[in-house]
C-alpha cells in the first residue's frame, strides 16, 4: 500500500524544487521538465538557475538564499501570485562537509544546521499554510541515508540529516490525515559538487540522473522514504536494527574505523 497519493503523471504538475541550480535538483528538474511538469527553480545563483530553465525549456527562476529570514516565504507568495497554487515543493538544498570529531567546531555546527536543518523547516513552514488550505499537496525534504545512525565523520552532517527524517515523520503523522503527501528523500552517494571533495571510498556511487530517476519512481509508488541506490541503502537500514555492540564494530570494519 502507498503511503502517500502515487504521482503517475506529471503533466500538468506544478512543481518548486528549492535547490536545483546543480546536482539531483537539476537532473530532477530535467526529469520532470521532460514528463510535462511546470517547473520553478530557486537557489542562490541566478544563473545557474537561468542556465537550468532554458536547458528544461523553461522554468520560473526565484533565486533565493534558504537561509535568510523571510526568503523562502516571499518567493513562495511570489509563485502562488503567478501560479494560483503549487502542487509540490521539493526542499533540496543542502551543506555539506566530513567533519571528524577532532575537526568539530561551533562555526562547522552553525553553518550546517542552518542549511540542512533550520532553514529546510522553516521553508516547509511556510508553505504548508497554503497546502493546508487547499487540502492537497505534497512537501518533500532530502535527507540522507548518513541520517539513518551515526558514522564516522559525519557527526555534525548526520545529525542534521537525522533531524530532517525525524521531522518527516512527525509532519506525516499530522499531515497525511489532513491530504497533504509527506516524503522524505535519502540518497546514498551522488557524485555532485558536494561530494567530489570526499577523498575516501564511496559505495553504490550514483549519478545525479540516476538519483533522480529515483526520487520520480518513489513518487510514482507514494513512498514516504524514497531510499536509493537500494543496494547501498538497505544495508544501512538493517545495520541500525543490530545492537550496539554489532553496529559499532561492523561499522567500524566497513569504514576501516573513521580514521583519516
């Protein structure tokens, strides 16, 4: 059984993807361009996001900082002036940076939290009023399967990615009653900007087109966790079932302990 309404066809969807100048949201941006969705674009570089529209065939662009206060709020009334009404709001920006515990610092904790964790709810905050309304819909957040349980060096990014999928969770206990679709997205790798600095091992490593032909497939099947790759993000999901003592040594064997 779905979770959430299925989305099977796209024509005619109107879609805001709050991060899309690069990465899985741009691939997701052509992926729903080419099923006939109507497409908005927002992000902090204008034009990469003027770049992407044109590539897709075109997009309303709303640049936007996630972070600063009242922005997600003032593009969202922007979208609903032109649009009437948005059927679904992908939230996928996000900061990124292996910390180990050595490295972890106030300004490393600040300047992640406030991307990944602070500002994603505060944006769903502000479009839900409207959702809500209307009694339809569907908020989407990308986490990450490093949400899942901890791992080495990514005690500040992990905690924030847990964060996101714990308030998924909540939000579709409270909103799937009231017609609203609540997904939460955790992908594995994806070779992106984000991760290209990573100078260890990366299993099940996807592209962008790969992970975004996955978000759509979770869509299409309603899922509230749309995993992927399912060869990598199974096994994490069975290792946070094990007792302490296995996950930790069993983790520790499978990232040679977390050292640098």
């Amino acid at each position: 059984m779905s979770l959430n309404p299925p989305i099977r066809d796209w024509r005619g969807q109107r879609v805001w993807l709050v991060g899309a100048s690069t990465g899985i949201g741009e691939a997701l941006a052509h992926a729903l361009s080419a099923r006939g969705a109507r497409l908005a674009l927002s992000g902090r570089r204008a034009e990469a996001l003027e770049t992407v529209a044109e590539a897709v065939g075109g997009a309303e662009v709303l640049p936007l900082d996630i972070t600063a206060a009242g922005a997600v709020a003032d593009a969202w009334a922007a979208l609903l002036d032109r649009w009437g009404g948005c059927d679904v709001v992908i939230f996928l920006a996000g900061a990124y940076q292996p910390t180990p515990a050595d490295e972890l610092s106030a300004e490393a904790i600040h300047a992640t939290v406030a991307v990944n964790l602070s500002a994603t709810m505060a944006g769903v905050a502000a479009v839900l009023p409207a959702m809500l309304a209307r009694g339809q819909g569907h908020v989407a957040v990308v986490s990450s399967v490093a949400g899942y349980s901890g791992l080495p060096r990514a005690c500040v990014y992990g905690a924030t990615k847990a964060g996101l999928i714990n308030f998924a969770e909540s939000l579709f206990l409270e909103l799937r009653p009231r017609g609203i679709g609540v997904h939460v997205i955790n992908p594995g790798f994806v070779a992106t900007r984000l991760t290209a600095g990573n100078d260890f091992p990366m299993p099940a490593l996807i592209d962008p087109p790969t992970a975004a032909e996955a978000v759509v497939e979770g869509f299409r099947r309603g899922e509230f966790d749309i995993h992927f790759p399912k060869r990598f993000s199974r096994v994490l999901k069975l290792l946070r079932l094990l007792p302490y003592r296995l996950y930790f040594a069993l983790v520790r064997r499978l990232t040679g302990g977390g050292g640098r």
